[in-house]
C-alpha cells in the first residue's frame, strides 16, 4: 500500500515498515525513461509535484534530464498520482479481466467514407453545438478520392501523389506548396479534402502522381471538383500487395479500461495467428503503447515494433488498468508517441489500433487533431476501437480518426454481457459481431486492398440494412414506404 493510515504510538512502527517495503513511497523500479528491454516510458510531468494541471505543464515536460540513462531516471511520482503504484505483471487492478478468454467481446464497425452523409451529418451537429469550442474546428470542405491502378485496373501501392492548386497567383510563384504529398495505401487511394488540404475558392488542381517504380514515368493531370472520384492509370507498373505488416496497438490504461485490456492479451496471439494463416508470406511485426495521464505514474509507455510476438506478448501482458482519476486521458501524448514509431516506408501496410474510453483533454484537442493529421500523412491506417462509457466528444476523435485515414470506427457493444453499458454510437446501420474476427477482417483488407464483408456466419445481429458497408434505405413493412 501507498498510505499508511497511523493512530498513536503505531506511528514509528508503521514509518519503520514503510521505509523497509518496497513501493511504499509510491516510487516505481519500472516506471522510468528508455526502459531497458527497449522501450519508452514518458513519466510524470514535473508541473505535477507542486499540483500543477497537464494545461500548464509542457508537451515534452517528463522527458528526462540530458544525459541521464534509464537506470538513473525514474519518471514515477506520487504527487498527483491516482493509481496504485503497483506495476508488477499479474497484479491486474480489475478482478472482472481475470481469466479473460479470446473470442468474447463483440463489436461493431462503420466506414463513414461510405457513408458520407451521415459523417457530415454527425459533424455539423456537433460543431453547431460546440459554444464553448471543445472541438477543433473540422472543415472538410469538399472530399475528393485518388485511387492509383495499373493498366489492368489493380490498386497501386506506394505510388506518391501531389495536389497543387492551380490558380493564377500561385503560377507566378517560383514554388508552390501542394495541397496533398502523400503515398498510396495498399488500396491504391489517397483522400484530398479541400477545406483541411486546401483549395476551397480553386477551380482546378495540377494532379501528379509519382510511381513507386524507378524508371517509369510520372503522370500529371489537371482536374476540377465537377468529378470527386479521381481515378489515374499509371503506365508500365504492376500493382502488387504489401509484403509487410506494421501492427501498432494504442491502448488507453486507466482504471476503467481493465477489461479492455485483459481481453486484448487472450485475442493478440490468435489474430496474429489468423493473420498468417491468411498472408503466410506477411512478415508481421507489432508495437505498444499504453497511455495513462498527466499525474499518473507514467503518461505513455512505448514498446517499439518488434517481429517477435512472445517480446510483444510479454510487454503487453506486463501492463494492467490504473490511474486516471478524471475523465479525459493524455490521448494527445500517445498519438503523438505513435508517430515517432519505426514505421517501415514501402511496401507496408502500416496499422494502428487505437483502443480508448475517454478524449484528449480540452486544452490539448488540437494536439490530438494535429497528431492523427500527421498519422494520415504518413499512411497509417487508424482504426479506433470505442470502449465502453464512450459519449459523443469521444466518437468525434475516433471517428474522425477513422475518416482521414481511409479505415473505419469500431466500438463494443453489449451482445457479449461484459464491462459497463457500451453507448449506442450516431450510426444507422451496422453488423456487430467477436471484436477479434472484426479487428482480423480489417488487417485483412489493409493486406488484400480491398473492402472485405463480414462472414454470415459470424454475424450476430445486424442494425439496420449495411449492404457492403453502405446504409441502404429500410422498407416499412407497414406501409410499405422506404425509410
């Protein structure tokens, strides 16, 4: 125990015990910066010790110190601390995670890129309601897609693509920012948005496209906004598939994400095994980060890729749910950490799993906003998974998270009778069924750059009408009218 609650003369015996137990102060021997196993851990921040807020302390504020190594650096601090201090493996704090079996917990998805409408729609409504500017400010403006293909029609993979405004002011300009530099996920598609890319008053673009062979030519084209779906054959290459997966696991690990947790170290292993039995040529490789917040005992732990499962494995089996206290976690940090991951460059399908309950704080929202903008740039796919307690501030990150890399947002749902109430997610149509075949079927068409659908059998209810992940219209049986 951190405390020691003392009445009388027990004091000086308890001071005594105390000073000879091991954690009592609250200090932590795993809890430091560049931990030795390879990994990273960023502490409290130090505005924490004299009761300062995660608003006042600085971004990089529990780095540690110059040329100090990880053996001297111990990021845990009591001051602020709302968990217990104890970060041993197998001292998990949520006694409902014990014995967790892969398999159980049942989800949902969405693709809002399919669904636009109802992505705007969901949008409009919370940016309209926001008067004391919680969110950043989200203009989309008009969404234009650039899928790449070969001759034969196949996606082309990491051919870079560059959208220039072309105006006549910026002709006169020896150098032009573009708009979009980005690389082609295995789908062959990139997302311009004019009103984040920019390009809301142009009347047309310089579109180029670089391929990812040397030695075959570039294409450039100029397009307008009378066509959003801009489609580009580029000569003399082949589309291929990746022959890489980089599989990072961002995962919220405060008190109330104890389940969550638990139930991600029974299903690790057998999605990573259904993955290969799927792509036996993929060479995988997975990381980890585990977010708290500011005051807790650490604010992000980072376990870079690695091609080993078992060091992944052990990693991740070592964390447990603690900490916390309000509502709102270091979400910013965390993406930010994910970001600096050792992402491979081509030939890759780069995805991350953003499991959360709760947003950014207020003060760090465009932090966060900022962070998976750069996600988006470096083609990482994002696909949030919502825990329970999830309201409509968390399901505008994640599902905006989502939208600008090209996946879709899952979220639990209550069909497995574990945890808290999961919300009802702003969606009108959707398959629930295990989160482990879900989060299987989304590596699966990052890999085979292509929508996969949900295996009939494995679905276990349906809301709505999905078809092929678009929300068609629902008869009335009554009237007959459509809906």
């Amino acid at each position: 125990m951190k405390a020691i609650l003392c009445v009388g003369t027990t004091l000086v015996a308890a001071v005594v015990l105390c000073l000879v137990i091991p954690g009592c102060l609250g200090t932590d021997s795993g809890a430091y910066l560049g931990l030795a196993d390879g990994s990273s851990e960023t502490g409290v921040d130090r505005g924490a010790e004299s009761g300062g807020s995660d608003a006042a302390s600085s971004p990089d504020g529990s780095d540690a110190a110059a040329g100090e190594s990880p053996a001297e650096t111990d990021s845990s601090d009591e001051i602020g601390d709302t968990s217990d201090g104890d970060e041993t493996a197998g001292d998990d704090d949520d006694a409902d995670g014990d014995g967790a079996q892969s398999g159980t917990l049942t989800a949902g998805s969405f693709d809002d890129n399919l669904n636009l409408e109802t992505f705007t729609g969901f949008l409009d409504e919370v940016l309209d309601s926001d008067e004391t500017d919680v969110f950043p400010d989200v203009q989309l403006g008009q969404r234009v897609i650039v899928t790449v293909v070969d001759e034969s029609g196949n996606p082309v993979n990491d051919a870079r693509v560059i959208v220039t405004l072309e105006s006549e002011q910026q002709q006169q300009q020896q150098q032009q920012q573009p708009a979009l530099n980005q690389t082609t996920g295995s789908d062959g598609r990139v997302l311009f948005l004019t009103g984040l890319d920019g390009g809301d008053d142009a009347t047309s673009f310089q579109l180029q496209v670089q391929s990812p062979v040397e030695g075959t030519e570039s294409v450039v084209e100029t397009r307008d906004l009378t066509d959003l779906e801009w489609e580009v054959t580029l000569p003399g290459v082949s589309g291929t598939l990746p022959s890489r997966l980089d599989l990072a696991f961002v995962v919220d690990a405060t008190g109330s994400m104890g389940d969550e947790l638990e139930y991600l170290k029974a299903e690790v292993r057998d999605i990573a095994a259904a993955v290969n039995e799927l792509f036996p040529l993929v060479t995988q490789r997975y990381a980890l980060i585990v977010y708290r917040d500011v005051g807790d005992i650490y604010v992000t732990r980072t376990f870079d890729f690695t091609t080993s499962l078992d060091e992944f494995q052990a990693d991740l089996d070592d964390q447990n749910a603690s900490g916390g206290g309000d509502w709102p976690e270091a979400m910013d940090r965390a993406l930010e950490e994910a970001l600096e991951l050792s992402w491979q460059a081509s030939d890759t399908a780069r995805v991350l799993f953003l499991i959360a309950d709760a947003p950014p704080h207020v003060e760090h929202a465009e932090d966060a906003f900022d962070a998976i903008q750069a996600l988006r740039a470096a083609t990482v796919a994002v696909y949030p998974v919502a825990a329970s307690g999830v309201d409509t501030e968390l399901e505008f990150y994640l599902r905006t998270a989502a939208f600008l890399t090209l996946s879709e947002y899952l979220f639990l749902t209550d069909d497995s009778g574990v945890g808290n109430p999961h919300a009802e997610p702003h969606i009108p149509c959707y398959h629930v069924q295990r989160l482990d075949q879900l989060m299987i079927r989304m590596i699966e068409a990052e890999l085979s750059g292509t929508r996969v659908e949900p295996d009939p059998e494995d679905i276990i209810r349906t809301v709505g009408n999905p078809v092929n992940g678009v929300c068609a219209e629902v008869e009335d049986e009554q009237d007959g009218q459509t809906q």
